[in-house]
C-alpha cells in the first residue's frame, strides 16, 4: 500500500477507500463523494464553517508558518523586506514572482506613476459623498465606479489588460484614499506629484497646504513605506478570499476589488487596530494594567491586538512595527499610548493565561499607535491597510485567473431546514407558529 495515501473504511458499508495525500497533507474533498451508501446517496463532504481547515487553491505567493512566527513574500523572509526593499518592488514581487532589476523596477515605478491620476469625473462622484462619508465607504465605492471608466477591464484572459488594470489599480488606490481623506476634511484635493517617492506623494495628496511643492519627512515616508510592505500579502485572509471569490465569477478587477475592501472594512478584518487606539485610550494609564489583564483574564474583555487565527507565536510584523514606532517618534513626539501597549505586552508574555493559550501581539497591536501619531484619524486605519493590500489581492487574483484548476467559487451547504410542504393561500394560512416578531417588525 502506498505510505502517501489515507485509508477510510465506512462503517456504514465497510467498503474501504484509499484516498491520496498531495503536498504533504492535502485531500481533495471532492475524493469524498465517492463515499456513499447507495448509487443514489449524494455522497460525503466536509463541513468547515469559516474554511478554518480548507484549502481553497494553491498558491506561490505567500507562506505562512504560524507555529514558527514565520512570513515570507515568495520565499522571501518579511524582515528582510522590510529591511531593504520598498513596498512598489515588493508590490512587483507579489504579482510577478521575482524582484526585478533597475531597468525592470524602473519601468514598473514608471508604469504605475503614469497611472496616478483619476478621471476628473471621479472626483465629482467623490464630492456626491455627505461632509461625514466614512473614508473606506468612500474608498470601496469609487473602486466599484472604476470598472465603469475602464470597460476594457472585462478582458480577464487577456494578459495584457490584467497588466494595465494592475498598474492602474496600484497607482490610483493612493489618490482615491488621499481623495476620500481631503473629502472629509472639506479640503481641496491634491494633484498626484510624480516627482515624489509612491508613499511619498500619498503624503503630498493627503496633507499638503498652499506650499507650492510638499516635502514629505523622510523618516516618516520610509516608515509608510514599511508598514505598507508589511501589510502588502496575508495569504488567504478575508478580503484575499473575498477577491479570490468574487473574481472567479470573471467579473472584472475593479469589482473584485470593491469586494475585496468591503471585506477589509469589518471590524473583524481591517479594524483591529481601531480597536486597540481606542481601548488603549480607554486604559488611559500604565496604572490600570493589571486591573485591565485581570478583566481579560476572567473573561470580561478581549486583549485587542493580541491572539491571531494563524500566529501562535510572536506575530513577524508586530516585532518591525515596535521598532519602526521609536522612529516615526523621533520626529513626531511619542504618542504616550505606547508606553501602556509595552507595559501590557510586557504583563501579558509572562502571564499563564496568554502564554498557555499562545496569544502573542498582532501587526496590529501598535500600527495604529503609529498611524494616531503621524496625524491619521482612526477612520483612515482601514484605508491604509487597503492601498497595499490591493498589491497582493491582484498577486492573488492573476494566480486564480490562470490557475486551471479554479472555477466559480461555489460551496455546498448542509440543509437543515424545512422538508417539502405545500402553499396555503394567504386568507387560509393561519399565523405563523415559530414566527415571534411582533407584526409591525415583520413590516
Ligand atoms: N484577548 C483575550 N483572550 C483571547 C484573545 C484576546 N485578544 N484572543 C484569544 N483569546 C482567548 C480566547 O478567549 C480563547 O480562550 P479559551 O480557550 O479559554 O476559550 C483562546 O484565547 C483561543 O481564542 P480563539 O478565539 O479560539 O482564537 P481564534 O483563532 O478564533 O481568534 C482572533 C483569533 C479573532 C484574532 C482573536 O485572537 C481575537 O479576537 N483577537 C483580538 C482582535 C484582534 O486583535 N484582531 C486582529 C487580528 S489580526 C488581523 O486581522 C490583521
């Protein structure tokens, strides 16, 4: 018997069934259909709510080892990214598998520069958006109204069109975010400056005044640019899939995108670090950290930014965040919420608690103490989670569009509901058994 296979006998039927083992430890669940208990039975499947054991595809991109601590961008370790490349190279990476060199990333900072600017139509969409439009709203609506402007986009197959809607996407994401920023603000919005660095000139869009060009602080655009490095790929997490998913209806980018942000705006997802600004705020002091650990402990409130579906270990890009905190510090003044996240990391590694349960800090236990000091509103976190993640939801898309093994993402379900009953017409149907809503709610 071949050691790479996995046998199941059904003790149903007794019939055994010898199922192959890819990659190490893959089964194809569609191997389990054949599992039956007569020619008629639809046959076995799997049930895993939130896929949190199910692959959806295989990839090149990404790799992920929780256990280890461990992120790399196509073999390529986060910290050594971070330590050296830029996130328009490292975007360059994502999507096309290999770093480039000078005459290739020249072209590619090029090609996306050239496409920085939006259709002035769209800001007049933007100016539709009330005074008090969240950001991201903004940010997701503009992205779904692209793929009115770009029609050509439609050509999924055509390699050259993924190429330019790519380019466009990547180049645009900082402007419309910058809009959506200046829109809320009641500001004028700022052309797109090609002279300027890619963060560089998100900076410019989003902070200049009536200075006749905007020098953005070194210190703080390359800290951007890290951070934007850092949240450029996550394999398949929630908006990644969102996009994977809805783009395998062959919709186009634009629209699979949108999803892609809309999916990026929960709390669960692109929020986190809201939620650990604000509950930091809510600490207020170094004091109550103790009183605060004791309350999670026993259940009464989450440690925001801690814990992760996948980390079970120290999260790679908290431990690059921490650092890159000191530095944006230098120039903008500490934001004294830091000192409550050290102090709660500190109590927190040496208690039981977490340790037992491996709850280590997230990316975002300190990216939002980063963002409050450079100048950012808790509304704009979101948004500065989706410009660089848009690199990797294309990297990702490219991959399923060519991957011959994808088709329209479609689950099984396992029904549960009624069997078959027949209609009544209404002036016979009595009220509802199981229906508690009172009747003006139904309406
Ligand atoms: N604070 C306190 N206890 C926690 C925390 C936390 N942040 N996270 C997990 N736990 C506890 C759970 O209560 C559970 O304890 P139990 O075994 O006694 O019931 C145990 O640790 C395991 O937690 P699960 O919820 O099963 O872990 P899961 O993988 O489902 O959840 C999640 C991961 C959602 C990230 C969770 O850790 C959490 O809610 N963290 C806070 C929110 C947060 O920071 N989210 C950002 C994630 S990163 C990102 O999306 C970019």
């Amino acid at each position: 018997m071949a050691s790479n296979t996995l046998t199941i006998i059904d003790n149903r039927t007794g019939k055994r069934y010898e199922i192959p083992i890819e990659e190490g430890n893959v089964i194809r669940a569609s191997l389990l259909r054949q599992i039956k208990t007569s020619e008629d039975d639809f046959g076995l499947m799997s049930y895993d709510p939130a896929f949190t054991n199910t692959a959806s595809c295989k990839s090149k991109i990404t790799y992920i080892d929780g256990e280890k601590g461990i992120l790399r961008y196509r073999g390529y370790p986060i910290e050594e990214l971070a330590e050296n490349s830029n996130y328009l190279e490292t975007a360059y990476l994502l999507i096309k598998g290999e770093l480039p060199d000078i005459e290739r990333y020249k072209a590619w900072e090029h090609n996306i520069k050239t496409h920085t600017m939006v259709h002035e139509n769209i800001k007049r969409l933007m100016d539709g958006f009330r005074y008090d439009a969240h950001p991201m709203g903004m940010l997701l609506g503009t992205i779904g109204a692209l793929s009115t402007f770009y029609p050509d986009a439609a050509n999924i197959f055509d390699p050259e069109s993924r190429r330019l809607q790519t380019r466009r996407l990547i180049g645009k994401l900082p402007t419309l975010a910058a809009y959506a920023y200046r829109h809320m603000r009641g500001l004028p919005y700022v052309y797109p400056d090609n002279d300027l660095s890619y963060t560089g000139n998100f900076l410019s869009m989003l902070f200049k005044m009536t200075e006749v060009k905007y020098k953005p602080n070194p210190v703080l655009e390359r800290a951007l640019d890290v951070l934007f490095i850092l949240h450029a790929d996550h394999e398949q997490n929630c908006s990644t899939n969102a996009m994977r998913s809805v783009g395998s209806s062959h919709v186009d980018p634009y629209s699979a995108t949108a999803a892609a942000v809309a999916a990026l705006y929960g709390p669960l997802h692109g929020g986190a670090n809201e939620a650990v600004v604000r509950m930091l705020m809510e600490i207020g002091s170094i004091k109550r950290v103790p009183e605060i650990i004791k309350q999670v402990k026993a259940g009464e409130r989450l440690l925001y930014g801690f814990g992760h579906r996948v980390y079970k270990n120290y999260d790679p890009r908290a431990k690059i965040v921490r650092r890159l905190a000191n530095e944006v510090f230098e120039v903008t003044g500490k934001n004294p919420l830091i000192d409550i996240a050290l102090e709660l990391e500190r109590i927190a590694l040496q208690d039981d608690y977490f340790v037992s349960r491996k709850l280590y800090p997230n990316v975002d236990f300190y990216s939002g103490i980063i963002y409050q000091a450079m100048g950012f509103p808790m509304v704009m976190f979101p948004v500065l989670f989706a410009i660089p993640r848009v690199s990797g939801w294309l990297a990702q898309w490219n991959e399923m569009v060519q991957d011959p093994e994808q088709k329209i993402a479609r689950p099984r379900q396992v029904y549960i509901g009624e069997g078959l009953r027949h209609y009544v017409p209404i002036e016979r149907r009595p009220a509802p058994a199981h229906l508690e809503e009172p009747v003006s709610e139904a309406i």
